[in-house]
C-alpha cells in the first residue's frame, strides 16, 4: 500500500540521475539528443541576434544617404532661389521646362548722393551629378549627388524641381519644388 504524500520510486530515481547522483556503471555526460535540442537553440537565437544587427546597419546607411541627399538639394535650393529673386530676365520660354538657367540683374546703387548701376549674371548648368553655378564669370559647385533639375517659366513666376540621391536598394531619390518670382525689369 503507498503511503499518503510520497512520490512514486521512479520519479526519485529520475530525480537523482538528474542531480548528478548516477548508478554505478553509467557514464556521465549529455545525451545526443540534448545536445541536438542545445545546438538548435544556439543557431535560433544566433540567427535572431544577426538579423537584428543586419537590420540597423542597413537602416542606419539609408537614414545617412537621405540625409546627405537633402542637405545637397537644399544647398543647392538656396543658392537659386537667392539668384531667382534678384533676377530680372531669364533664358526660359514660358511653360517649357529647361534643365539649365541663364539669369541677369541689374543693381541699382547709390553711394555719397550719386547714382549707379551694376550688372550680374548667374548660369546654373547640371553636368554629371554636380550642379554648377557661374556667377559674374565665376563658377561654383553648389550641389552634389543632384540628379536631376528643371526650370520652368509661367510669367514672371519661376518653378524648379531637383532630385538628390543615389538609385541603390540603400536609399531613393529626395526631390524639392519650389518656385520664385522675378523683379520688375527696371525701376518706376
């Protein structure tokens, strides 16, 4: 007859072989199976620690090349729109997009009660990813990694789309619009 509260023979001897106590003629050590069932544990939680590191890498280099792509498009922005707002005439026909610009102003001056004039000219032209600007006969790289760029006329309001990035599984193309008016052509 079992007595009331103790556990059953084989559960006390599973517990002992458990806890390190062997019976005499056994060897110690794993079983295949568990070190089978350890290794496909490992490789789990290896595969899972890869991909997680593999996750931010990549997602660390996109935010980096969108970062770089906009910084480029906006330096490049600032520099037109500031050459857009000065100039009084263009090279554009009115509704047809170019991919260059051609810009001349005229400064009305005055120093010491006289009067004066100068006259400036700025010329904006994409050649491979680099977006050149020549100003008064000098030139300037105001973007880089520009892909793209269109000036468009409709009156005396100037449209202009530009495109930064690299095509790559990395990052995508950042685009911009924007758009300026010109100055009256001469003073009243």
């Amino acid at each position: 007859m079992k007595e009331k509260g103790r556990f059953p023979s084989s559960f006390v001897k599973l517990l002992r072989l458990r806890s390190g106590q062997v019976r005499a003629g056994k060897s110690e050590g794993f079983t295949l199976i568990e070190l089978v069932l350890a290794l496909a544990v490992g490789s789990v939680i290896l595969t899972g620690a890869v991909m997680s590191i593999y996750s931010v890498l990549v997602t660390t280099g996109r935010g980096t090349s969108q970062t770089v792509a906009l910084t480029d498009i906006n330096r490049a922005a600032l520099a037109i729109k500031n050459d857009l707002r000065m100039a009084q005439t263009t090279d554009f026909l009115d509704g047809v997009p170019k991919s260059s610009a051609n810009l001349t102003w005229v400064d009305y001056t005055s120093s010491f009660g006289g009067t004066g004039s100068a006259s400036h000219s700025s010329a904006y032209v994409l050649s491979g990813k680099e977006l050149w600007r020549n100003y008064d006969g000098t030139n300037s790289i105001v973007g880089r990694n520009v892909t793209s760029i269109s000036f468009t006329q409709s009156g005396k309001a100037i449209t202009v789309v530009i495109s930064s990035g690299n095509a790559t599984a990395l990052s995508g193309i950042e685009t911009i619009t924007f758009s300026a008016h010109l100055r009256p052509e001469a003073l009243p």
